[in-house]
C-alpha cells in the first residue's frame, strides 16, 4: 500500500472547543484530527462521535501555524 509522506499532507492547526492544542498533518482535518488524537494517546475514543464533536481543524497559514 502507498504511504504519503508529512511532508506531502497539509498541516492543519487543531482545536479543541475553540482553544488551539496544536498542529497535525493529515490529508484533511478529519485524518489530522485521527492523527492528533492518535498521538494523544486517544485512539480508544476515535469512534466516540461525541468525543469527536469537540475537536476541529483549520488549514494552517502558510503552512506553518494557524
């Protein structure tokens, strides 16, 4: 199976209920999301929809913050 690299996914800046937690690569907010909870050691709640509910994510300018 391919693999995409970081450094080809879009960083995006990730909040949780509108305060900044940092940032994450993904393919799109929801697989940056995945990534960050992952490495939050959250991965037991990723199929909690509400749990889910509470995080967003924004393209980050200039590809280097939010």
């Amino acid at each position: 199976m391919f693999k995409i690299t970081n450094e080809s996914q879009t960083l995006f800046a990730i909040y949780k209920k509108g305060v900044h937690l940092g940032n994450e690569r993904g393919k799109n907010s929801n697989a940056a999301i995945r990534n960050y909870l992952i490495a939050a050691l959250y991965e037991e709640s990723l199929n909690d929809k509400e749990f889910i509910s509470f995080y967003s994510g924004i393209k980050a300018i200039k590809n280097i913050h939010f």
